[in-house]
C-alpha cells in the first residue's frame, strides 16, 4: 500500500461525513408543522368539522358513518371533505322505512302534547261566568282549545 503525502491525509480526515437518513415515524412523511407550512404555500386551508353522523345516499344503497372525524379542505374556491370511520351499509328501503317510522313516533308525541286538559272545575267556572249551561260551557272551551278567558270572552260576547 502506497503512503499518502501528509497534506493529503488531512483533507481526508477532514472531509464531512455524509449525512445519515434520520429515522422518521411510521404513517407520516411530514411532521405536521412541515405540512401546514407546505399546504399554507400551496393555498389550502384545513378545518376540522365537529360532526356526529355521515350519511351517504346513493340509488341502491346508502353508507351511514357513526362518530367519524370530518375534515374540510378549501383549495381555489373548492371544497374536500376527507371522512375517515367505519360505514355500515344499508338498502335505500331500509333507510326510507326507518325514517318513516320515526316520523310516526314524533307525531304521535307532538299530538299528545296539544290536547288540552279541560277539567269539570274549567267547565264550572266558565258556565258561571258567562251566564250559560254546562254543555254550552264544555263546547265552548273546546273550541277555544282549553283556554278559559277565551271562552268566557267568546260566550260573552255572542249574539
């Protein structure tokens, strides 16, 4: 082996080392500071919607997503929406007969809630206010859906 002059083996020692590959975590290319500066540049702006259910409908069939993580993407005026969880898939007449049947359960609470609760002490006050018998008395507050005043300003009040 031949022997190099000394200034030679100085510069040799002296070169940089090349750089190693540093270990990145797995499922990320970029770390996220990295990211946004990146998609700041290109103009994207990233929101993340707070969202409870997805539905997807289509002609055959619909995808519902429970609990998923919503985020929207704005670039040049236009709108991404990346929907990241599990979907169960459903026929559209399963969808259409689901929600039928909870439309039916809300009005039979929503009717319910209306009839008003007209008491024989209601029916008493009423027929002595106005000067009337019991049956005109129980009509009337029917008719004015259970309100007294009403009632006794309407039988009052007629011809």
């Amino acid at each position: 082996m031949v022997k190099l002059p000394k200034e030679l083996q100085t510069k040799e020692k002296n070169k940089p080392k090349r750089p190693q590959a540093v270990k990145r975590r797995e499922g990320s290319n970029l770390a996220s500071r990295q990211m946004r500066r990146k998609m700041q540049q290109q103009g994207i702006e990233m929101d993340q919607i707070d969202a409870t259910r997805v539905i997807i409908e289509g002609e055959e069939r619909t995808l519902v997503i429970n609990q998923p993580e919503v985020i929207l993407m704005k670039q040049m005026g236009q709108e991404i929406y990346q929907i990241i969880g599990e979907a169960e898939e459903f026929s559209s007449e399963e969808i259409i007969f689901e929600e039928k049947k909870e439309i039916l359960e809300t009005e039979e609470d929503f009717s319910s809630e209306t009839k008003p609760m007209i008491t024989e002490n209601d029916i008493m006050l009423v027929a002595a206010q106005a000067n009337v018998n019991i049956d005109v008395a129980k009509a009337a507050l029917i008719d004015c859906e259970g309100d007294i005043a009403k009632a006794i300003l309407f039988l009052k009040n007629r011809p």
